[in-house]
C-alpha cells in the first residue's frame, strides 16, 4: 500500500466529488429554509448563503452539506481501504480548502440548481463529520461479513464508525451476535432493525442489553396504554375539562410504536432466543 501522504491527493479527489455531484435539499431541511426565510427563491438563498453574515451564511452551509448517511455509504469502502489516522484528517482538510471548492444546491422543487464556493470552515466541518479515522473492531470486521446484501453491509459500517462510543464488552458481543444471527434478513427488514439496534444501544448504555431492549419495548408499551387511557377518557369528557383535571394529553403513533415492539421482539428472539411479553391489565 501507498505511504498514506501519497494517497492525500486521492482522498482528497474522492470527497471532492461528493461536493461536484451536488447536495439535494431533503424535505426538513427545506422545510427549515422556507419556514426560516419566508420560502425564497434560488437567488435569494443565494444571496443568503454569499452574504456578508459568517455566521448565518456558514450555519446553513453547513446545514445543507453535511454527509448524511447516503453520503457516506458511498464513501465507506473506500475510506476503510485508506486506512486513515486521526492526524491524517487536518492535512487532507488542508488539500481540500486549497482546491477552492464549489458545489451545488439541488432544490427538489422548480427552484432548481445554484452552484456556491465552499469555505474552508465548512469543509472542516464536513471531514470531521466523515469520522475517517474510526477503525472497525476486528471482531465486527468478521462479524458483518454475516451480512448478506453488501449495502446493509456497507450501511452497518457507517453505523459503527459513527458512534459516539467505540463498542466494547458485551455492546461487542451483542452486536457480532446480531450480525451473525440477523445478516440473512432481507434487506429492509435488516435495515429496520439494524436501526432500532444501533438507536438503543446509543441511548441506553446498560451492558446488559438484553434489559435495555426489553425496557425500550415496555416504554413502547406503556406509551401505547397511557393514549388509549387519554382516548377512553376523551370520549367521556372534552379537552378542557381534562386539562383542568390536570391530564396530560398523550399523542403517539400508534403504529409506529407498535412496529418498533415487533422489530425489538425480532432482534431478541434472534440474538438472545426470547422476548419479553406485556398484557393490559
């Protein structure tokens, strides 16, 4: 393999062409623009994002060209084969801010395209968010070869490299089990549960994960009985008697949260062989 400072230049080339291909506006971040801005137009958020205001110009920029996951899908195998160091990150930081970068800004609308420079402190911003220097565990290097479809594969390593925490102990065994016992799921379902996985283990940081799985699914639970308890009661009285009465209003999406209880029931029966069941009273 090249000395990596030789592969800057080519490190470099691939993130650049992330930026020549162009950032599509999603439907939130549009929402936030429109809402924001009094809905512009393509010239206007042009204006905005050149304007004279760092911050407000460099808080949207970054906003808008941030690597989400699609992004780094498309960057994960070969930012693995690059084998990059944490002091690596601010030289290739440096050969990009050098380039003098443009992009360009895809509205999904009729609004159309408009082409931006890209400064410096947005690019930093962006390699940061890259997390280039994570390296994947050994173990979990093995253990998503069980992944069968090759882009839940890529996606899982993009998962692990953004963690906040590296994996370790039980949270490792744990999820080398999942990939092992879950990898020949079809894709969306894999996926599905792939989040769900990754969501609870960041949220709840327990090593017992069998527990930190059955808890999230009796929250779940417990959220479903407290808005048919509110329902039950909201056909018997109006809101304001209610309010008065001092009962919170309890909103969820019902299916919603039902899917995530069979999604965490389909995890435990793989990874652990059992599941937790709750009945109403």
């Amino acid at each position: 393999m090249k000395e990596l400072k030789e592969k800057y230049p080519e490190v470099a080339d691939k993130i650049e062409e992330v930026f020549q291909n162009g950032f599509v506006i999603g439907g939130k971040i549009l929402h936030y623009i429109d809402s924001t801005f009094s809905n512009p137009s393509a010239t206007e958020i042009e204006k905005i994002l050149t304007g004279e205001s760092d911050f407000e110009n460099e808080t949207l920029l970054k906003l808008i060209l941030s690597p989400d996951e699609s992004i780094q899908i498309l960057l994960e195998e070969f930012l693995e084969e690059a084998d990059i160091r944490e002091e690596d990150v601010g030289r290739i930081t440096g050969y990009l801010s050098a380039r003098e970068i443009q992009s360009k800004i895809i509205f999904p609308d009729d609004r159309g395209t408009i082409k931006i420079p890209v400064p410096p402190v947005v690019l930093s911003e962006f390699v940061d968010h890259l997390n280039m220097h994570r390296k994947l565990h050994g173990k979990l290097a093995e253990a998503v070869k069980f992944i069968g479809c090759g882009r839940s594969r890529t996606l899982a390593k993009v998962k692990i490299r953004n963690a906040r925490k590296e994996f370790a102990g039980k949270r490792l065994e744990f999820l080398c089990l999942f990939f092992e016992k879950m990898g020949s799921e079809e894709e969306s379902m894999f996926n599905e549960c792939l989040e769900s996985a990754i969501g609870i283990l960041a949220a709840d940081e327990r090593s017992d994960i069998y527990q930190a799985l059955s808890s999230k699914k009796g929250a779940c639970f417990h959220s479903l009985l407290c808005a048919e308890r509110f329902e039950e009661q909201l056909q018997k009285n109006n809101i304001e008697t209610l309010l008065l009465q001092g009962v919170r209003p309890v909103s969820v999406d019902k299916d919603a949260t039902m899917r995530n209880m069979e999604i965490i029931d389909r995890i435990c029966l793989a990874v652990f062989g059992k599941t937790e069941y709750y009945e109403k009273n």
